[in-house]
C-alpha cells in the first residue's frame, strides 16, 4: 500500500518514539565493560533523540495548521496538544531518570525502551474514536507501564507493586473492552462516533446495553486517572516505581486518559445525550467522592510518594469538575490545569532524585533542612507545593479557579465549594512538606550518615525541577496567553470535538 504525505504526517508521531524503542534494546545487548558506559550514553541521546523530534514535528504541525489523517488516525489540534504533553513529559523523565538511576545501581536500557513504547501508545489512544486502535493504544501504553513499575528488581516491594497495577489493570482493560463490544454489538460499527448516531437513529439511546457499554467504557478511563474507587493501585504503584517513572505516570497516564475521555464522552458520543446526562451524574458523585477520599487520605501519609499517589487522586477529582461542568470553557480549564499540572507532579517527583533520596528514603523525616542545603531546590519546591494547593498567583490557582467558574456558572455552587474546601484542606499536607524542608533540623543521625556518603550530584534532576518551576510560574503569570494560544486551539479547533 502506498501511502500519501499526509498519511505519512499522521503517522510520523507514532514511528519516532517507536523506532528509537525499537533501537535502544540492539545497544544494549554490548555486555563489554569496556564500552558499557558510552553505550548507556548513546541509550539515554538516543531515547532524548526520539521524543525532541518528536517534540519539533508536532510543534511544526501546530505552527502551521496541519491537521492530516490515517483512516481512523486524526492528528488533529487535540492530538498533537496530547503528543506535546507527553513527549515532553517522556523527555523530562528521561533526563531524572539518568540520575535517578545512577543513584540506585540500576541503569538499565530496557526501561528506556518500555518508556518510548508507553509514549507512542498514549498518542494512539488519544487520536482516535475507532474502538479497536482505542483499545490498542490503551494496551501500548499501559503493559510497558506494568513492566516500569517493578523495573528495580533488587528492591521486594517493586514486584509487589508492579503486580497489584497489572492486575487490577488487567480487569480494568478487560471491562473497557466489554464497553466496546456491547456498543459494536447495538450500533454494527467500531467507530464510537458513528456508532452514537446510529444508536439515536434507531432509538436506542436508553437501551439497558447502551448505558451499561457506556459505564463499561467510562470505568476504563476512571480507572487511568486514579479516580475514587478505583484508586487503590495508586499509592502502591507509586511507592514502588522509579521516582521519575513515578512522576511520568502521574502526568502521563492521568493527562492521556481525561483528553481521550474528553475526545470519547463530550465528542463522539455526543449524539446519544440522554447517555451522556447520566455518566455525568456518576462523573459527579465519584469527583466528589474522589476529592474526600484523596485528600483525607493524604493528611495521614508519613511517605513523601504515597502523600504525593493520594495528592494525585485528589487531583483527579478536581479535572472531574470539568466534566460536571460540561462547558467548552470548562474543558479548556481542564487542559490548562494538565498543563501546570505536569510541571507541578514532574517537579515534585524530580526533587527527591534532585535531593538523592532514593529507595526507602523518601519519608518527611528524610526531606528535613535539605530546603537550606539546596535552595534552589527548596524555592522551586515551595512554588510546586503552593501551586499544588491553589494558592495564586501560582499556575494551579488559575486551572482551579477556571473550572470552579464554569460549575457555577452552570449552577453546580456546592461542587465548586467543595472544590475550594478540599483545596483548603490539602493545604496542610503540602505546607508540611515544606516545614519538613526547611523548619525541622534532621536527626544527628541523618547527619552522621550524610557526612559518611558522598555529596549527591543530580544536574539533570535539578534542571528538570528548575524548568518545571518556571512552567508552574509562567502559567500564574501568562494564563491568558497560554490557555487562548494554546488549550483553547486544541479544543475549538479539533475535527468534531466541539461543535
């Protein structure tokens, strides 16, 4: 089969990550001492290679307005703000992750490979409303995910980790797909877009099958972001990842997953309304249930990265909001609060690899006057940590503040409060982060066994932390300017999103 230049446009995305997972595996197979490290080095270039040109083509199909096409593959105005997110999400772990590595004696190839598959997964599954690549993008992201999270064998709670996410995944992807076959069984076609407008033609837009498909789907999505009450894999999985995995998976995987929800629910599935007026009352009690359960959760938690796994739930009902709001404006808030989200989480999970506390080391006690030690570390940890509870004129301010808006604009007031009490309340997990960092001297024991190891040296960690802080304070201070060039154009300009 020939294919056209566009076609090839729209493809290009997905074969660049993929051709440099498909390389770093051959560089890794050189088991010669005498070259094992510019090999690890090449691995690294390469992996950085693949998502920068990524990374430069997209920016050049937004810049110039291309949107081309690959049958059921759009890569719309949608599609590329989601490619962008993730690679530079992807390039951000790579780059923790040489020092995160170095730091725990286990720099392996593979987990590069497995990222930049993960990677070219997630920009499937959010470009299209053809069941069957909808599916094979979930499953091409998420089983390297499995694999990454229990990459560091040496350590027992890794595979422990690694096993209750690949299980509880497994049932999630299993109802996602029952979703789809029960809707492809009513409506003949696998395009959940057609299918939609043929289900209203022939009235079936109540029909028992219908509804119970549509849960089975929106379950699959719930279950990626880490909504209430399929969060329990969080807090483990995080605890046993890769701090920068860690982090990759917390933008990652939650971003990916509301902007296909987003391409899905409010998009193709637009026709069949009275469908969509009940999943948003369900989307309604599980953000609420969400909000209550992370963020009460989290007050408790003495281990930064589960404080961090619950942070992350809470976060998710927050995004919900948006879908209860079910606004244009509303969904454009959503996309700029995963915008200052990404650099607030990927920050977050860069200081512990910027401060060296790696394996077990990651409690309250182990952060205590590292904030003096490093200030540049401790500034921009304070700028993650505010934003992170909605304090303005931090980039997390605006994104809350954006959907709380729209929920009463459209009458939903209590939401929007309870939105702004939950913020309240998560205020005192993250403010303890910082008392940590810089109002509580360490133990003289810490300081015994700090002065016996060598001083950390985390350059690439800290520069990822340093460029996140500025994203996080550019969104306080540019919303505008981002939210109308960028998430606004990737909404109204999408094919068939927003009518």
């Amino acid at each position: 089969m020939n294919l056209t230049p566009s076609q090839w446009a729209a493809l290009l995305p997905l074969l660049l990550p993929a051709l440099g997972g498909c390389l770093i595996p051959l560089m890794a197979l050189d088991k010669d001492q005498a070259t094992v490290k510019w090999i690890r080095a090449v691995m690294y270039w390469t992996a950085l290679l693949a998502v920068g040109a990524t990374f430069w083509y997209l920016t050049d199909l937004w810049v110039t307005g291309s949107q081309p096409s690959f049958f059921q593959l759009r890569m719309d105005r949608l599609a590329q703000f989601t490619g962008i997110f993730v690679v530079v999400a992807a390039a951000m772990t790579i780059l923790q992750s040489w020092d995160h590595f170095h730091q725990e004696g286990w720099v392996k190839g593979e987990t590069l490979s497995l990222l930049l598959f993960s990677v070219t997964g997630m920009m499937l599954f959010a470009a299209t409303t053809h069941f069957v690549v909808l599916f094979l993008g979930l499953e091409l992201f998420s089983i390297p995910l499995y694999a990454l999270v229990g990459t560091v064998r040496a350590r027992s709670e890794s595979a422990e980790g690694g096993m209750k996410y690949f299980l509880t995944g497994a049932v999630a992807s299993s109802c996602f797909l029952m979703g789809g076959v029960l809707i492809y069984g009513l409506s003949g076609t696998l395009d959940l877009a057609t299918a939609a407008i043929t289900l209203r033609s022939q009235g079936l837009a109540l029909d028992p099958m219908v509804l119970a498909g549509a849960a089975l789907l929106l379950l699959g999505f719930l279950f990626k972001v880490s909504a209430v009450p399929f969060h329990q894999w969080t807090p483990d999985a995080y605890e046993a990842s890769p701090h920068p995995i860690a982090g990759f998976m917390s933008v990652a995987t939650k971003g990916v997953a509301f902007i296909a929800l987003l391409r899905i629910f409010p998009g193709s599935l637009a026709p069949l309304g009275a469908v969509g007026v009940k999943m948003q009352s369900v989307v309604a009690v599980l953000a609420v249930a969400t909000l209550i359960i992370g963020n009460l959760t989290a007050l408790v938690q003495t281990n930064v990265k589960r404080m961090l796994a619950y942070s992350s739930i809470s976060h998710a009902g927050y995004l919900m909001l948006a879908f209860v709001a079910g606004t244009s404006a509303a969904y454009n808030g959503m996309l700029y609060y995963l915008v200052i989200y990404l650099a607030m989480n990927m920050g977050a999970f860069g200081l512990l690899t910027a401060f060296g506390l790696v394996g077990e080391k990651t409690t309250f006690d182990d952060l205590r006057g590292l904030g003096w030690k490093r200030p540049a570390m401790g500034i921009s940890a304070a700028i993650f940590m505010l934003s992170l509870a909605g304090i303005p004129p931090m980039g997390g301010f605006y994104g809350k503040y954006m959907i709380f808006r729209e929920l009463v604009g459209t009458g939903h007031v209590g939401m929007a409060i309870l939105g702004v009490l939950a913020s309240l309340v998560s205020a005192y997990y993250y403010l303890r982060f910082l008392v940590a960092l810089f109002l509580q001297a360490p133990s003289a024991e810490a300081e015994r066994l700090a002065s016996d190891r060598p001083a950390v040296h985390a350059p690439f960690a800290g520069a990822t932390v340093l460029v996140a802080a500025g994203i996080v304070l550019a969104g306080g201070f540019l919303q505008t300017f981002l939210s109308d060039g960028f998430t606004r154009r990737a909404l109204l300009e999408s094919l068939g999103l927003i009518r």
